[in-house]
C-alpha cells in the first residue's frame, strides 16, 4: 500500500537487521556452529521431554525457569567446577537475550558502555536498541586488551557496562583471569558491571581460566554463556549468565518479558543438559581439530591468531575478499568479517576441514 510512510524510529532509517549469509552450500563454516548433530540418544530424550511438557501446553511456563536454572548451575559445576547457586543463575532466548536484557537493565539514555573492538557484531546493536552510547576501545595488533587504555576509557567515560569478549568473537583470543581481575577492580571503584561473554569458554585451552571462578571476590562480574556451541544447541536457542549476586538477576526480571522461555525450550534444555559429557567429549574433539588446522595454516605461511574458540582468525590478505569468493565458488562458506584483511572459519567435521585446507592451499 502506497502513501504511507511508517513512522519507524529515526535512529532504524536506513538500518540493516543482523544476520550472517545463509548460503545453501555443501560447506558452511561461517557461523561458528558445532558441526556434529546431537545423537540418538540426546534426540530421543528431548523428543521425550518435549512430549511431557506437551501435555500441559494449555498452561502458561514457569516464567523463572526454576528447574532449568538448577540443571545449569550443575552443569558449571562440572564443567567449570565452580559452584553458583540458583539464585545468581538466569536463562534467555540464547545468550543474545541476556545480553539484551542486560543492556536494558543496566543501560539507556545517559548511559555509556565499553567494548574492545574487534568483537562480536551485536554489541552495536544492543546498545542501540538500548538507547545506550557504546565506547569502542582499539584492541592490540595481537588483539589483546591495551590494560592502560582500558583504565583511562573507564576513567574517562565511566561506563556503567564494561563488556569483555572471553574468548573473544571474530578473534578467539582470550583475556587473562589477572587482566579481567584489574579491569573489574577498575570497574567498581567507578561503579560499572563487569559482563565477561564466555560464549565460546567450553573451548578454552586453559580448562580453568574462567570467569567464573572470580564470582564470590567481585560483586560486579556476570559471566554469559550459551548451549548453541558445546551442546551443539544453536537452534534450541538457550542462553544464560552466572551472576555475582543475585541482585544483578531480579534487575533483569525487570526487563525481561513474561513467560520468554516456553515450557517446550525449558523441557528440551533440561534434557539436552543430561548429557553434557558426551557434549564435552565433542568438544575435545573440535579443539584438537583446530589446534591441527591452526598448525596447517601456519605451515601455509598464513598469519593465524591464538584461538580458545571452535574457529580461527587468520590473515592478512591483499585482497581477502577473493579468498573468500575463491572459496564460495568450491561450495566452501567463511565468514568475512573484523579487520581488514582477516578471514574467520569455523572448525568442522574432519572431512570439511580437509577440503577448505585443499581449497586455501590452491588459492594462495
């Protein structure tokens, strides 16, 4: 219908929504997914549990996802070995929800938030949709957090959010546990919220370089985190963050809209969580997977950032753009992204790796 216009917000004119190409190729490694399906065993329990809550679909969820809350704070238990009650646990609609709601709880007009750039691609937009004024600060050559410019960023701005990317997203670079300690002291003296995105921590290198193991000595810190990689969970779309107190969890009560969590995905998450070491045994085979392209790339003469994630960073190129396209028109799908020159591919099964190897080699 014509000779109307919209009254869109200013600020969305001319916007883009997010979202990384689809492409229907035979080798999709663009968006960091796990490549391995669940098995029969974890579909058959979720298909299960789905079936139960089915029957009481008529009612309205438990809008605190109690259940689900305690299952993952047992899962952190034995994943991370920390132990975080239920009360400073809460769930989202993926961890892109918890950012979200986090932004709105603890953002908004007047309000600063710091990131390290580069990082991940959604943090403009949670703090636009927040009405939140997003500082970016330049990370290192090698993608490490400049300590000095962190400190005169919060001296300077007093941000309310200080947003650390741990591994961080398009890098795989992580922060040390002594670095996001004396940004966080930083960041309490000038009473900001330490959010440390932990959305890839399964695939560290360093098993107790967490996060969450400074929870009980900094009243400041949230740690996010999502089933869609180490669960191979990205279409059950459940995210969640372990608080340092549970304050910070009723104040995202407040902005989070009623019910956001069907009783279908809490059922399903509560099952797929039952098997989280067969979860894990699959991410021990990713990282050694990428430990093995990481050297192949190297050998290549290839430039490839120290990733604790399930893809890499590598570079630089003239022209990445043709690598890129090079490798499209082979039905091999990376990811274009951060600084230029870089390219990021996501680890996949061993027989996908082998073929974007072959396809890169005779590129370059």
């Amino acid at each position: 219908m014509s000779g109307f216009d919209l009254p869109l917000r200013k600020d969305l004119i001319g916007q883009a929504p997010y979202g990384a190409p689809e492409d229907n190729v035979p080798v999709r490694l663009n968006v960091n997914e796990n490549p391995y399906p669940p098995s029969e065993k974890v579909i058959a329990a979720i298909s299960q549990a789905v079936a139960v809550a089915a029957r009481e679909i008529n009612r309205y969820p438990d809008r605190d996802a109690v259940s689900l809350r305690a299952a993952l704070a047992t899962y952190l238990d034995v994943e991370s070995g920390v132990k975080v009650n239920v009360e400073r646990i809460w769930a989202a609609n993926g961890s892109n929800e918890i950012m979200a709601q986090l932004f709105g709880a603890f953002g908004g007009p007047g309000t600063k938030a710091l990131t390290f750039d580069p990082t991940y691609s959604m943090y403009p937009e949670y703090a636009r949709d927040s009405f939140t004024e997003l500082v970016s600060i330049p990370r290192r050559s090698d993608f490490t957090i400049d300590l000095a410019a962190a400190f005169e960023a919060v001296a300077v701005h007093n941000p309310n959010l200080i947003i650390l990317t741990s591994p961080n997203n398009p890098t795989g670079t992580s922060i040390t546990l002594a670095e996001i300690e004396e940004i966080s002291q930083a960041a309490q003296a000038s009473g900001a919220l330490v959010v440390v995105d932990e959305a890839y921590a399964e695939f560290r290198s360093d098993r107790g370089a967490t996060a969450l193991t400074l929870l009980d000595s900094y009243p400041n810190i949230v740690v996010s985190r999502t089933m869609s990689k180490a669960f191979g969970y990205a279409g059950g779309r459940l995210g969640y963050c372990a608080t340092s107190t549970s304050e910070i969890v009723q104040a995202l009560k407040l902005v989070r809209l009623p019910y956001h969590l069907s009783a279908i995905s809490q059922a399903a998450a509560i099952a797929a969580l039952s098997f989280a070491s067969e979860s894990l045994d699959r991410v021990a085979q990713i990282t050694d997977a990428r430990n093995q392209m990481a050297a192949e790339l190297a050998d290549m003469g290839i430039l490839v950032a120290h990733s604790d994630a399930n893809f890499l960073f590598f570079g630089e190129f003239a022209d990445r753009h043709a690598i890129w396209r090079g490798l499209f028109e082979q039905g091999i799908l990376i990811r274009e992204t951060g600084p230029s020159g870089w390219l990021r591919v996501s680890i996949g099964t061993a027989s996908e790796n082998e073929l974007f190897l072959n396809a890169l080699k005779a590129l370059v």
